[in-house]
C-alpha cells in the first residue's frame, strides 16, 4: 500500500483526535477498509514514531490528543525513504567543495529537518550512522561550473589535458555527455574530437576551460551506465591502477620485507582490481 493511502489513515485519525471523537482501530479499519492489524499500527506508529500525543480513553473506547496544540508532520516518509534521507545527509556532508558550500549547508540542513520530525535529534543521527568516503578530491571551481554547464546545455567545451598516461598535455575540444563522482574524484565523459571517440576526463587534469557555443548531440544513443559497466572501461581504470601500483611498489621494496610488502600488494589488489571500475583516457 503507498505512502500517500498510509497518510490518509493518519489525518483522519489526526483530524478525529483533535475532535475529541475518540477514534479507535475498529473505527479506522471501517473507514479505510483495512484489517484491524494494520489499523492499531497505524496508531502505534502515531504514538511511538510521529510522537503524537495520543492517550485511550476507557470510559469512550478510544483516543484524543493529550495536548491539544500538537500537529500532525505535514510530511509522511516511509522507513525506505528515511533511509535514503539519511544516506544522502552523509553524503552531502562528506562534500567540501567551498563553491558550493552555502548550498549544500542548506540542502543538509532542509533533510535534518525532515529527520528530525521522524526520527530523533541530530546528535543522535549523528552517533548513530555515518558514511566514510574513501576520500574527496575537490575540482576547481571553475573547472566545474564550465563542465556541468556544457552537460546540462549540450554545449561543447575545450580546455587543456594533462594526460595521466604520458604525462603530455593536449588541447581538446569535448563534447560533454555526463559528469560524474568515482571514489571521490569528479570525471568526465564526452566525445574527445581529437581522439574521435568517447574519453573519461579527471576534472583535476583539466586546465583552461572554455564552453563554446558549438551545440551537440549525443553519438549512438550514449548510455553512462551501458559505458560505465562496460569491460573496456573497465580495463582502462585497472590498467591505470595497476601501473601507479606496480610503481609504488617497486620504490617500496627496499622499505619493507618481503612479507609485508607482499600482503600491501596483495590488499591493494583486492580491493580496486578485482570488480573495480575506474578511468579511461
């Protein structure tokens, strides 16, 4: 059953104990043509998770509020949905982006509210759950703004590209299909018209940026999903990996035995190559 027929059932139970009616599970069961199971926890849930003041009257055989200036939340979420409140706080938290730093405090601080009502105060939210990223790379400001300006306008952009394989830079004219967050890093992907073909592009490689006012759309009925989970990009990210990999741990060797250099090499390994997905070039 929805959300919204739950929410229903909690305004006219709302509606009635404010009243003085003295509603109960048999009436609202009537009403809403559900079992008399699901009425009472409709009203446990009332009492013990929107904190309604609700108190049973033997003499009347049902409810009214104890405190006649309590409102119903003029929200219902369900356990799901709180969830995914919680989720994305953290997240949001997580970001440190100083340009949009004002925005997020808002957006944080609007889900907090919303929590709030549901569930308990924020120390405890926070005591209670907690996401840790494996780390967050802040991409210039402008960098960014420019790159979700040409994804959002289907505008092409050029800018200047470190590449991390040769270490060369290249002037690239892109056309931005998707902007998106890998392990904390910002990327990306678009029509490289010097490489003629998609590439993925670590924001923190990209240097003087321009959007163009040349339109675009997108090639062969671009999938992000089809071309995140594809083998090849696969390949690439790994590949990149295990070559930064195989540096750090020759220039480790003589730092430790052998042993314990094998078991790092081995946890690294396990961790990004096995599954992993990562960038191309």
């Amino acid at each position: 059953m929805s959300s919204k027929n739950i929410y229903e059932r909690f305004l006219w139970f709302d509606q009635q104990a404010k009243a003085k009616k003295y509603p109960n599970a048999t009436k609202l069961a009537g009403k809403f043509e559900v079992s008399s199971k699901t009425a009472q926890r409709d009203i446990e849930f009332m009492r013990d998770r929107l904190n309604c003041p609700l108190v049973y009257d033997q003499t009347e055989k049902g409810y009214y509020y104890e405190d006649d200036t309590y409102s119903l939340p003029s929200l219902y979420i369900s356990s799901e949905e709180l969830s995914a409140l919680l989720i994305t706080r953290n997240m949001l938290q997580g970001i440190s982006a100083s340009y949009i730093r004002d925005e997020l405090s808002l957006l944080t601080g609007k889900i907090t509210s919303i929590l709030k009502r549901h569930i308990v105060e924020e120390a405890i939210i926070d005591d209670a759950v907690s996401i840790q990223q494996v780390a967050y790379v802040p991409p210039p400001e402008g960098i960014f703004k420019a790159v979700l300006e040409g994804c959002l306008r289907r505008k092409r952009v050029e800018f200047s590209y470190c590449s991390p394989v040769s270490n060369q830079k290249t002037v690239r004219k892109v056309d931005p299909y998707h902007l998106f967050n890998y392990m904390g890093t910002w990327h990306l992907v678009g029509y490289c018209h010097l490489r003629k073909g998609l590439r993925d592009f670590n924001l923190a490689r990209i240097k003087d940026i321009a959007v163009l006012s040349d339109l675009f759309t997108l090639r062969d009925n671009f999938s992000f999903q089809h071309y995140f989970n594809s083998s090849l990009v696969r390949g690439v990210f790994n590949g990149i990996l295990q070559k930064s990999f195989t540096h750090l741990f020759q220039d480790l060797w003589i730092h430790f035995n052998t042993d314990s250099l094998f078991s790092l090499f081995h946890y690294l390994s396990l961790s990004f190559f096995h599954g992993g997905k990562g960038q191309g070039t």
